[in-house]
C-alpha cells in the first residue's frame, strides 16, 4: 500500500500546535506528498482545547480524519491526549507529552484533574511513548519549545527524510529561535530509542 | 509550477491578486478574518485594502470601487452578510461594472459564533450566482471565475466558504496576475440611482440575468459529473464533496462547483443516469430545494443531518441510512473552557460588575468570556453592538430609577463597529445609559487587527486616532472618564461615578490586550502562603494565573505577566512581587 499518515496533534492554546502541524505539512509537502491539513481559530485558541489535523497521500480530499483512524495522536498535554485518545487506531501510535495544565474548572478548585491517565491511555493504541517535552524544552532554556521536542519525536516515527524535517523547521521557525529548536528538534528524536 | 500550501482563506487572497482585483474591504470576523490579512500582507502593492468599520461599509466601499471601474472584493463572516444585507440586495440591481464578489465565510458548528447560518439562501433571496470551492486550489481558482461570470453577466458573485475550507490548508498552484480594467468614472444614472422607477426595470433585468446564469451553469467547467458505479448518485458541494469522496468512493458523483442558480438539465441527466440519488449537503437543504424544484426528490437532509458541520463518519452512517454518529469522550475528562488570557485587562472591570450585582448587557469579543464563571459578569450577547440598545431597551420597560443598574459593556471595535449608533439614540430618547468601553487598543479576538481607535491602517500606515472621549460628548454623553482597568482603586471609583450620574455616562477602560503587551511584562507575583488566608477573592478573577493548593493561593509563575490587579485585591497583602518579597526578608 501507498504510504500515508493521518496525524492528529491537540493540546491547549499558546502551546504552538499551530507550527507543530504546519511543519509537519511543510516537510510532508518537500516530499511531494498531497496534503490536507485542519485548524481551528478563533474562540477556540483563548486557552481552550486546541486540535490540529494533517493527513499525508498521495490524494486525499478530507481534512478531517475519522472516529478511530488517526495513525498518529500527537498530545501536547496528558488530559486533552486522553480526552480524544478515542481517535487514534488500534494499532495506531500515540505520543503523549505528560505536561498537566490545568484547566479553569481545575485551578479554581471545582473540579479535579483526574489521575492514572497514563494507564487508561495505554490501552489506546498499539505503541504509546510517554515524554516530558516541558521539561526537556526547560533545560534547553525556553519553555516554547516543547512543540519542535514533540516534532524531534514523531520524526523518529514518519518515514519521511530527516533533512526534510530540518528544511521544514528552517522555513518556519524565526531566525532567531533556529538554533534552540533545532537543539530541541534533536532532543526530541533522542527519546524514541 | 510553484505550488503553495496555503489555507483557503490565504488562496482568496492569491485569487484575488491572479483576479486582478483592485481594492479589497472587510471586517474582521472568523473564519473570514485571514483573507484581507493575507492580501495586507503579501499584495498590498496591488490591490488597495482596508478594515473597514463593519461590514456594510466595507461592501459599500468595494462597491464604489466597482462603480469606477475597478474589480472589487469584500469579505465577512456569515453574520457579517446579515450587516451588509442592504447594500448586497441593491447590488444585485446595480450590477457590476467592475467585477465584484462577496465572500462569505460560513460557521457550521458554530466554533467561533452566535449561530449557524447558510448563506447560499442569500443568493437565491437577493438572485446572485453562487459558487462554493471544495478546496484551496478551488478558491483561488473560484475568485477568478467570480471576476469573470460577475463582469460578464453584470452581476455580483456571493463566494460561499465554510471554516473547513476557509482554515483547512491544501496545496494550491500559483498563476499570474492578469491586467486590471483601468479605473474610469462613467455616469450611469438609471442604474446606480435605484429610484423606484428605475428599479423596476433593474427588477426585470436581474430575472433575466438568473436565466441566462442557469444556461451558463449547465456549461459551466466547475460543474462535473465524475460517473462511477451508477447504483448511487451523489450530488453535493464544499466540503462536502471530499467527505463523499472519502465514504463513498464507488459512488457516482455531480460536484456543483456553482450552488445557484442550479443546471437543470446537468441533474435531470445525472437523476436519470443513477439508481439512488442523495444530495449530501451541510447546513440547510439548499441544492436539495432546488432539485425539488425540477420534481425530483434525492435522499437529501431526512439522511444528512440539518445542524453542525459534517465530517466523513456523519456522512458515512448518512449514506447507510444509520444514525448520526456521536464520538464516544471520556467523561472523567474536565472540560477545558476558553478563558481571558493571564493580565487581561478585561477581568478587573467584569470582576467589580459581578460584585456590583448590575444587570450587564454584553457584546461580542474575548470579554464575552466575562460571562463564564467565575466572573459571572454578563446577562446578555446578541449581535455587535446589541449592549448598548438592549441596555436602554432594559430602562425602558424597568424605569428610569432602575438605570443605575443597568450598564452596557462593549469592546473598542465592536463600539466603532456599532454602538455608536447605539450612544445616539440612547441620548436622543433621553436615557440614562452606562457604556463600558473596554479598549485594548486592538480588535482582540479575531487575532489583532488595528481599527480606527488604534491610529493604524490594514497597510501599516499611521492614521488619525477616534478620540472616544470627544466623540461621547459630541454624542451628548454628559459623563465621560477614561480609567486604567490594572488600578483597582480608580477602577471601582471611576464605576461607581459614572453609574450614579443622572444622565448617559461612556467611561472607558484604557488598557492595551495583554498579548500585544508582551514586551513590556514583569516579573510574576508570588503568594506568602503565612498570610494567605485562602479567602479566594484573587480568584475571583478568572485569571489562568491563579490556582488554589491545600486552600492557600498559588500563581503559576510561567503565565503570570505580573499585572498586579489580584495584589491589589488581596486583603491580606499576601500578593507580591518577587521584588517586595526579598526586600522583606533583607528587613
Ligand atoms: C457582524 C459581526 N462581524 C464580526 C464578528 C466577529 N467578531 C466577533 S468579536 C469581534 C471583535 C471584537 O473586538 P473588540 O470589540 O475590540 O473586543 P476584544 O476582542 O478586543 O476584547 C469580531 C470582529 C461578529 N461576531 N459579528
């Protein structure tokens, strides 16, 4: 069969899931593969649960993946990984940065963040890699980097070429944050053995 | 070829610059928003753009330009159109002299809206073509198909995106600019001045014009069939096309690239040709009327549901005639609700509205968050600029003596957009309003835009800055007061004023969005949890910031910008900066 990759990333607002996606496409797109790719803007973005979709073929016409199809589930943060873990196939991959933040019910007291969420999610999909890209991106000295950390792993996992990865993250990283995220980018393929 | 991977928004604007448009308007207003931000941003050397104050001007400025000769484009949100309903419905008189399209970006699901609302049905009632793309190459592609059908039919075009196909990125091949027209005024006199007379005439040409337009649509290349396994036939449009593609990849397929006015004979032929025939369609039963109208009658929305945007599984259990799908969400998950951003200079205002116990009519924007727990701050959101005519709506039928009560609450875009409007007649009838202006010096929740209270233009250029103060008073407004919302003190006296003064009072709260501030952000507070004494009245700000562990505050020093309105509030002088906290222990 033809290679492709339906990808789904979620988190939270402000955690650079945006650029996460894009340079996944970006690096997709070097290869000359079709791509479709989903966002949600808007209202959405104040700090709410944020999903991203990027599907990779050599056609595809939906930007949306369907219910338990994801071949990929990219968490930025544990409680949204395991709100829509549903979505990923059985023998599907899914990359969890173990990050918590709370959300405002959770802060403010009302409601609890729930525990063992690593457990439940374990039984999601076929290979499950748990990291802390927070901290990995804290020792680099820039929390913001925990979107190309997350990259750095799925890297390990895409058959797509390791200088298309870089290529992609050149273009749409600024300048100035290159040489931090490239380091990033590297720390996260350090994770997957 | 160079290719792009460019959302569809950002392939309006690459149409619109192949197109050879000339000037192009809009008001900001999601999933619309990055069609004039991209234009700003990459063809502002030729094509003339502009934010306008709301929608309905922009469509009367595109409108203008068409007149004089040049080809114009304006988009909006699909409740934008509702705004510029009036002049759209006498452009389909007037015509087009220079071509002209109207996007409008739909909201199924309402992600970022008030409602859901199809805005094909605005062809069929102003008697506009519509043409609806199914992916980014096909917008690039549709406005300059818009260009030309809306020139050679003296007609405007209504572009019908939806969030999937206006957010959703794809690749897209790049082309040329072609020529424009050159600009030239001619006077046109029974067409532009649409005097009953003359719009009676203008009545009869626009009938014609949807005939001929429905010729045009049987030979129109957009309009395809892809012949399949004929025992399923599928007629369908936008996004929806690619979710049958995906479920139904057997299926025969008509794919209307143009939604109205509809080629009969193009589906009589396909109906024909076909065992089953479905209309898939979001939103309203639109294509599926209009096949009605021909006496055939697909499966249409009793299969395909009427509400929220489709997506491959809904149209998958659709065609198998099974129910409509719910995704199965843990629910131990707590919902992650938007919240004002860390510093937000909206909180303190709503925190002190909330204590206050006033009736607050609201508006839309990022403060509509002020109405979630645990701020609790608003009672109503409507439509831009609704806070202020509800608020004297509300003294009307409460009586005078109730208005210290009642105050409106509107952002600085959304009073320019339309609470003007609302100021005057709040002193023209002899009210005795409260208007909260909260000004973040931005257009906040679509992303940044600049509007005439920031001095800024769409093209970066500097402009003259509406002074709310001065206008208020030329409005009749008899208090008028300008406080900082981060001083707590001045914030609650500066209310308290203003709520107790007879006439209409317009105070606003100057404070630029704390994300456009991020140069200027100090160093996070800190809680002494020894005199914390877990009263929870920081928190009473909704602020991201703040949290709660073993009943003592605790602010997260990684999204605390330090703004130091919960330091003001507490009682127990247990907020600090870092800064007071070590010059303690020194002491
Ligand atoms: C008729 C209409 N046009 C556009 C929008 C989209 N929209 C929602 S809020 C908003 C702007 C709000 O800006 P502002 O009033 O400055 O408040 P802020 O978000 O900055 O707090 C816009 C453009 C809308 N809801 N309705």
């Amino acid at each position: 069969m033809a290679k492709k990759w339906d990808i789904m990333i979620t988190g939270c607002g402000g955690q650079g899931i945006l650029l996460a996606s894009e340079i996944i496409a970006e690096a997709a797109m070097l290869e000359g593969y079709d791509i479709k790719k989903a966002d949600v803007h808007g209202m959405a973005q104040r700090g709410g649960s944020v999903i991203s979709t990027v599907r990779i073929a050599d056609k595809v016409y939906s930007p949306l993946i369907k219910y338990g199809d994801a071949d990929i589930l990219l968490a930025f943060e544990l409680l949204e990984g395991y709100r829509v873990s549903k979505y990923v196939r059985d023998d599907g991959v899914f990359i969890v940065n173990t990050q918590r933040i709370n959300p405002m019910p959770v802060a403010s007291g009302r409601e609890k963040y729930p525990e063992g969420l690593e457990d439940k999610i374990k039984c999601n999909a076929g290979r499950v890699v748990f990291l802390n890209a927070l901290d990995i991106a804290k020792e680099l000295g820039n929390f913001r980097a925990v979107n190309v950390v997350m990259i750095g792993v799925l890297s390990r996992l895409m058959d797509l070429k390791l200088d298309s990865w870089k290529k992609a993250i050149e273009r749409l990283v600024p300048a100035k944050h290159l040489e931090l995220n490239m380091k990033a980018f590297e720390k996260g393929r350090e994770v997957v053995g | 070829m160079d290719k792009e991977l460019l959302s569809g928004n950002e392939a309006i604007a690459r149409g619109a610059y192949e197109a050879g448009v000339q000037v192009a308007t809009a008001y900001p207003g999601t999933p619309s928003t990055e069609i004039l931000e991209a234009i700003g941003k990459r063809y502002k050397g030729d094509i003339y753009c502009e934010w306008s104050v709301n929608e309905k001007v922009a469509v009367e400025v595109a409108m203008g330009a068409s007149f004089a000769g040049a080809r114009a484009l304006s988009a909006m949100k699909h409740v934008g159109l509702n705004v510029a309903a009036d002049p759209v419905f006498s452009l389909s008189y007037i015509g087009a002299t220079g071509g002209i399209i109207i996007v409008t970006a739909d909201d199924p699901y309402m992600h970022s809206s008030q409602n859901e609302q199809d805005n094909r049905n605005y062809g069929r009632h102003a008697y506009i073509p519509v043409l609806e793309p199914s992916d980014s190459q096909e917008c690039k592609d549709y406005v300059v198909w818009g260009i030309k059908i809306s020139e050679e039919f003296d007609t405007p075009v209504l572009l019908r995106l939806t969030t999937r196909i206006s957010h959703s990125k794809s690749i897209v091949e790049l082309g040329e600019r072609v020529e424009s027209p050159k600009p030239d005024y001619v006077k046109e006199l029974s067409r532009r001045v649409i005097l009953p007379a003359f719009a009676r005439k203008l009545r009869l040409k626009v009938i014609k014009r949807l005939k001929k337009l429905a010729e045009f649509a049987e030979i129109f290349p957009e309009n395809r069939v892809e012949m399949n396994d004929t025992k399923i036939g599928i007629i369908t449009s936008g996004i929806s096309y690619n979710y049958v593609k995906e479920v139904a990849p057997e299926a025969s397929v008509l794919k209307l690239g143009m939604v109205y006015p509809v080629p009969p004979y193009m589906i009589k032929k396909f109906a024909e040709s076909v065992d089953d025939l479905y209309v898939v369609e979001e939103l309203d039963p639109f294509i599926e009327t209009e096949v009605n109208r021909l006496g055939i009658f697909p499966k249409g929305k009793s299969y395909v549901p009427l509400y929220y945007e489709l997506n491959p599984e809904r149209v998958e259990c659709a065609l198998k005639g099974e129910p409509d799908p719910v995704p199965e969400m843990p629910e131990d998950a707590p919902l992650r609700p938007p919240v004002l951003c860390p510093g937000c200079p909206h909180a303190n205002v709503f925190y002190h509205l909330h204590r206050m116990k006033m009736i607050v009519t609201g508006d839309i924007g990022c403060y509509t968050l002020g109405a979630l727990p645990p701020l609790n701050a608003m009672d109503t959101c409507v439509c831009m600029g609704a806070s202020v005519t509800n608020a004297i709506g509300i003294e009307k039928a409460l009586g005078r003596e109730n208005a210290k009560k009642i105050v409106a609450v509107i952002g600085d875009s959304t009073f320019i957009h339309s609470g003007i409007t609302g100021l005057i007649d709040a002193v023209y009838n002899k009210g005795h309003s409260n208007i909260i202006i909260l000004d973040n010096r931005t257009t906040a929740m679509t992303g940044h835009q600049p509007h005439p209270g920031t001095g800024k233009t769409l093209m970066g250029d500097e402009t003259f800055e509406l002074n709310y103060e001065e206008l208020a008073k030329a409005c009749g407004a008899t208090y008028v007061k300008t406080f900082d919302p981060y001083d707590v003190e001045e914030t609650a006296e500066t209310l308290k004023e203003a709520f107790e003064h007879e006439g209409v009072s317009v105070i606003v709260s100057k404070r630029e969005c704390a994300l456009l501030a991020r140069d200027r952000w100090k160093e996070a507070m800190w809680v002494d949890v020894e005199m914390c004494n877990g009263c929870r009245i920081c928190l009473q700000l909704g602020c991201p910031a703040l949290g709660i562990v073993d009943k003592k505050a605790v602010i997260d020093e990684v999204l605390c910008i330090g703004c130091g309105v919960c330091s003001q509030l507490c009682p127990e002088d247990a907020i600090k900066t870092h800064k007071e906290a070590s010059a303690k222990e020194v002491k």
